[in-house]
C-alpha cells in the first residue's frame, strides 16, 4: 500500500496538479470558483476584451517571431536573422554541427519537414510516427539545435495552456475530484480506516470505545462508522425472527387446539364416571377431593405427554443431524438442552391442568344421590 502511494504521489501528473492548483490537468481549463465567475461590468468586461485582444495581439507577432527564429534555426537557415543572446560565431559553429555539407539544402529539408510533423512525437521521444525523411532530418540535427526544438515546442506547449486557461471556460471538476481520480492520497490522513476483529466480543468493544469518543467530542470531530457485520446479523436476525413468530403463532394454535381437546376429553371421563363420584361422595369424599382427582389425573397426563414429546423429540435429532452432516458441512447441530425440555414439560403439565380445571369443577358439584342413581 505505501508503495503504490509513493509510486502515485511521485507521478509526473500529480505533481502538475500540484503545482497548479488553479487548473485542470486534464482539460488544461480553469476550475471553477466564486471569484472567477463573479459576474462584472457589462463595459469593463468590453473594455478588458479590447485591450486583452491588444495584448494577445502583441504577444502572438512576438512569440511568432521568436518561434520563426528558433525554427529556422534548428531548420539549418543561415538567412534567419541571429537569435539575441548568440554571437555571429556562436550561430556560425553551430550551423557547422549540423553536419550538413550544404546550408541551404539542410535548411530546405528541414523546412519541409517540420511542416507536418508531428511535434508530440519529438517530445515523447516515439519517432514511430514519423517520415523517413524526418527521421533522416532528426538525426541530422546536433544535440543544440534538438535542444532549440524541444524549449521551441515547449514554449508553444505552454502558449497554448495560457490561451486555453484564459479562454473564459472551466473545467466541470474541481482539484480535490482530480487528487481522487489520479488517486492521490497520504498516510497520515486517512479517507476511510477498515477494521477487522477477530471476534463479535471484540467488534462490540471497540464499538463502545468509539461511541465513547464520539460522546466526548464536538460534531465536527466525531468518527462516522459502519458495523457491517452488524448490518448483516440485524438483517438476518429479522429474518430469523419473522420466522420464529410464524412458528410460534402456529404452535400457539396447536397448544390452544390441544388444550380444548384435553378439557372435552376431561369432561367425558366425568360423564362416564357419574357413579364413581356419587359412590365417593357417599362414603365421605368432599367436593374438593372429587375436584383434586380430576386435576391429578390432567396433571399425569400432562407430565406423560410432555415426556413422550420430548424423547420423542431426542430420537428424531439422531436421524437429523446425521443428515444434516452429511448433505452439509454446517458444524451446527440440532439438539435439545436440559433446561428447555424442564421448561417445555412443565408447560405441557401447566396447560393441561387448565384444561382439566372445568371438568374437575362440574364433577365436585354433581349431586351424590342423582350420581348414583346413573348407569
């Protein structure tokens, strides 16, 4: 990572946009700001449009005669007029070099070539796209005269981004959308950190020590995080907990079904019993005793339906997990705690005894003598 930054950072083009935090690299345009753009007045900007035509004017016959000196120059020209700077001894030992045996001839062949040539090449330093007879022109040039080309073209390379600067357009970006696009960036001041722990113990840690900071700063200075492994468990424990409530409602229904089932079952041993609660009553048994042996028996079978239930359910888990174990490689494994089968036999007993609670009521109140009278 800090080798690709490094390599990043130190690239040509990043350094560029650096330097000129005004423009844009890749359009050469101006990035647009409020003082930039501020709207001004209709003849001062006529005035301004004048005079900077005037200037423009100016530094182009300029900057075109200089150009032509410095091309005729490499082009081997002995007529051009002698650049400032360079002594007419200087202009002579440098024609020599270039290892033309005639001026003329080199200065018309160097003319011609540079006319279509195609001058990014030369900066580039690919010659692939160019004519023999410019690659022939080329060679034949000392290393002053390619030295004269390149500052030649460079001065053309920068006229042009002023012109284009000073066009009046922007650029639709702005520096800090470059710095991203050319992926720039610094150590020691992160967009985004990642971090990863080794546990959800350890994710929930170090949630607590950034809601503490958080707590303890301003709102400019508080960290903004995203608990992806967060997001995920409350997603699927909504989903896991909309399915619970599905199977819940449907056992709810099972267990009021089973309940009702228990009750009639319950009151038609008491119908059927008549006799035996009326031969009860008459050797002394009270109306809460009669009472106490309907509610026993709903409580045995509880117990026994929720034994039965539970074993029941252990065997099945054998079968269960060997499938699983064998169509999957999920370590999880259906089983049944201690404490949960306790708790679901207790329900089965508590919910039968309910259910029972009526009957048991009707047959404490029968009468002994009508009791006994039934067959």
């Amino acid at each position: 990572m800090t080798y690709h930054i490094d390599e990043v950072d130190n690239s040509e083009i990043v350094k560029e946009q650096i330097a000129n935090p005004d423009i844009d690299v890749f359009t050469g345009l101006k990035f647009k700001t409020d003082e930039n753009v501020a709207d001004t007045d209709s003849s001062s900007e006529t005035v301004s449009d004048s005079t900077a035509d005037t200037e423009s004017k100016a530094d182009k016959t300029a900057d075109s005669s200089d150009t032509d000196k410095k091309a005729g120059l490499v082009a081997g020209d002995s007529s051009m007029e002698i650049p400032e700077g360079m002594t007419e001894e200087q202009y002579k030992a440098l024609m020599e070099q270039s290892g033309a045996s005639d001026t003329g001839e080199l200065a018309d062949m160097g003319m011609n070539a540079m006319g279509s040539m195609d001058m990014s090449a030369i900066q580039g330093g690919d010659m692939s796209s160019l004519t023999e007879t410019q690659k022939k022109y080329i060679a034949s040039l000392s290393d002053e005269q390619m030295e004269l080309m390149k500052q030649m073209l460079k001065e053309q390379s920068d006229t042009n981004a002023d012109q284009l600067a000073n066009s009046g357009k922007y650029s639709t970006s702005n520096y800090d959308n470059n710095m991203k696009t050319l992926g720039y960036s610094v150590v020691e001041d992160p967009d985004s950190i990642n971090i990863y722990p080794v546990d959800f113990a350890s994710k929930e840690k170090i949630i607590d020590i950034i809601d503490d900071y958080n707590d303890s700063v301003g709102e400019e200075d508080k960290i903004e995080y995203t608990d992806y492994v967060g997001l995920m468990m409350s997603s699927i424990t909504s989903i896991i907990n909309a399915i619970s409530y599905v199977l819940i409602a449907f056992v709810a229904i099972s267990l009021v079904v089973s309940s009702i089932m228990i009750g009639i079952i319950t009151y038609i041993s008491v119908l059927e019993r008549t006799k035996e609660i009326g031969i009860l009553r008459s050797i002394g048994a009270s109306k809460r005793d009669i009472s106490r042996v309907f509610n026993a028996e709903t409580v045995i079978v509880g117990f026994v339906a929720g034994a039965l239930g539970i074993i029941i359910s252990y065997l099945l888990t054998i079968p269960i997990n060997m499938i699983i174990a064998h169509l999957t490689d999920v370590p999880i494994r259906a089983s049944i705690p201690v404490s949960a089968a306790v708790i679901l036999i207790a329900i089965s007993v508590c919910l039968t005894l309910i259910a029972g609670l009526f009957p048991s009521r009707v047959a404490a109140k029968k009468d002994p003598v009508i009791a006994l009278r039934t067959e």
